[in-house]
C-alpha cells in the first residue's frame, strides 16, 4: 500500500516538473529578443564645384581640413573677366555723357555758331539768287550761253540746300533732342548698367567658399585645371548630422519606428551614445525573385537610419558600431 502511495506522489511531482518546465521554456520561446544591428557611420556629402569656365589660380584647402562655412577653399582666374568689367564701366560714362548732352540741350556758344552758320548760308543764298536771275536776263538776250545759265542754276540750289540744312542744324539745337531719342540714350546707359551687375555677379562666382561646415574628404582638381559647374573641385563631408546605416531584417521591421530610442556602441571608441530612428525605408534593399518562397519573403532587409548626437565629435564617415533597441 505504501509502495503505491509512493508511486502517485512520484507521479504527481513528474507532472508538476512537466509542466513548470513547459511554461519556462513557453515563456522563453515567446519573449520578444533585444534588437541589435550591427551598421557604419555615415555623413552627408556635398560635391563643390564653381559656377563658371575658367582656369583654377589658387586652392587654398587639403585633404582632411576642417573648413567653416563661408571659408575661401579655390579662385579662378579673372584677370579676362576685370578686363571686361572696366571696359562696360567706360561704356557706361561715354553714353552717361550722351543721355546728359541729350537732356541739356546745346550751349549758348553752340547755339551762336548755328545762327552764324545759317546767316553765312542765307547769305550765299540770296547771292546765288541775284546771279541766277541775272544770267536769266542775259540769257534771254543772247549774251550768254545755255551752260553759263545751267551753271547759275546749279549753283542757286545749292546755296538753297545748304540753307535749309543749316536751319535744320540751328532748329535741333534751339529746340533740343526729342524724347523718344533721349528715351533711347537711357535705355542704352540701362543696358549697359546691368551688363556690369552680370559681370561683376560673375566676379563673384569666381571664389569657391564652404556652403557649411564640415571635412574636406577628397580634393579633385589642381591649380591650371579647366573647371567648370560639371566638374568639382572638392568633396565636402557635412559633418552636422551624423547617422550609423543599419538593415534590419523584414521579420523585426515592425518593432521600429520613427523617433523610436536607441543606444549606439561606436566599437573603436569604446563608448555609448544615445540615438533616434530618423528614416525606415519603404523598400526592401534586396529584391527576391517574383516566384517567392517563404523563406525568402521574411530574408528580406531594409536600410534604417539612426541620427546620434555627437557633442564631442569623435565620429568619422565609416566608423563600425552597434545599435540595440
């Protein structure tokens, strides 16, 4: 009897141990893992080039430097371009000088000399006049040939001509020029107003300059290059916002979320700084083939960015770390 009783409690006691070790292992099977991705840190470029064609005089920045924004890094060669620039400037003073004689009008002394002019003229007018009657006369008579006559004639209404362009000289400086000539003299100085603002604009863009702050990663053409705006001439790592490029595989991605925390271990460095999930990508960064298995469906990853404060800046483009969530 005893022997029986002892079985049953063995019994009992192997069931007891069953089923705790069931619920041990039903809770270990369940619960949710930490998350841990392994990724590189990574910085924004920026590809800096000039905003014109000329040959490069002077670069100022080497691999590695660490440049403000506003810093001078390159200069072009504008010895062509000032060349330009005070040719226009002395355009721009010669018709200055024009559209002024043109609202002034002319000058006592210029008005004198055209009333002068015009009274020489009336007077060779009125002289040709008299011999031209005079050789009709004689003409008339017989005393004088035909060509004498055609002579006086011509010389008549040449004297006639020259007096009507006299007056029309003396009426244009009396009355001064018309508004649609001084109208045109500005519209000339206007023109060549704003060929100096291109030109001197121009001048500006021959001096390259740090758009922000960062690292100069890579320097890509030398002092005698040709640049120009397709070619740059540095590689700027913006170094501001920082990030570590991790993938998370398609069966975690629904434990992320933007602005979700995490703990970044920079490996080389030694130490843990905080994080925040910026950018979950949409697509997955490897495309399985159309006919999916459905191992294959959750192989997936997709690319996650985590942005870290960095006060003390001891991160560098490629730096290993590891994010857990």
């Amino acid at each position: 009897m005893e022997g029986r009783k002892r079985q049953v409690v063995l019994l009992a006691i192997l069931i007891l141990a069953v089923v705790a070790g069931g619920t041990l292992w039903y809770r270990h099977s369940t619960r949710v893992q930490p998350l841990i991705l392994y990724g590189n840190v990574d910085l924004r470029e920026a590809q800096l080039a000039f905003n014109a064609s000329e040959r490069i005089q002077e670069l100022r920045a080497e691999e590695g430097r660490r440049v403000k924004k506003g810093d001078v890094l390159a200069r072009l060669n504008t010895k062509t371009l000032e060349l330009a620039i005070a040719k226009c400037k002395a355009d721009i003073r010669v018709q200055q000088a024009l559209l002024d004689k043109a609202v002034t009008g002319s000058r006592p002394e210029e008005i004198d000399e055209v009333q002068s002019a015009v009274r020489v003229a009336q007077a060779q007018a009125d002289n040709t006049a008299k011999t031209y009657h005079r050789m009709e006369s004689l003409f008339a008579s017989g005393a004088v040939s035909q060509q004498t006559r055609d002579d006086a004639a011509a010389s008549f209404k040449a004297a006639a001509a020259s007096l009507q362009n006299a007056e029309a000289t003396r009426d244009k400086a009396v009355n001064g020029s018309r508004a649609e000539d001084i109208e045109a003299q500005q519209a000339t100085l206007d023109s060549l107003k704003e060929q100096l603002k291109t030109y001197e604009y121009d001048l500006t863009q021959a001096t390259l300059t740090a758009p922000q702050d960062g690292v100069i990663r890579s320097r890509l053409l030398e002092v005698g290059d040709m640049a120009s705006p397709s070619k740059p001439v540095y590689l700027l790592s913006i170094d501001t916002k920082k990030w570590i490029r991790v993938y998370v595989p398609e069966t975690r991605l629904g434990e992320l979320h933007a602005g979700k925390k995490a703990q970044v271990k920079i490996d080389s460095l030694g130490k843990t700084l905080p994080g925040t999930v910026g950018f979950i990508s949409g697509t997955a960064e490897f495309t399985p083939k159309s006919v999916q298995t459905e191992e294959l469906r959750t192989a997936l990853l997709y690319e996650v960015r985590v942005l870290v404060e960095d006060p003390d800046d001891v991160l560098r483009l490629g730096m290993p770390a590891t994010v857990s969530f």
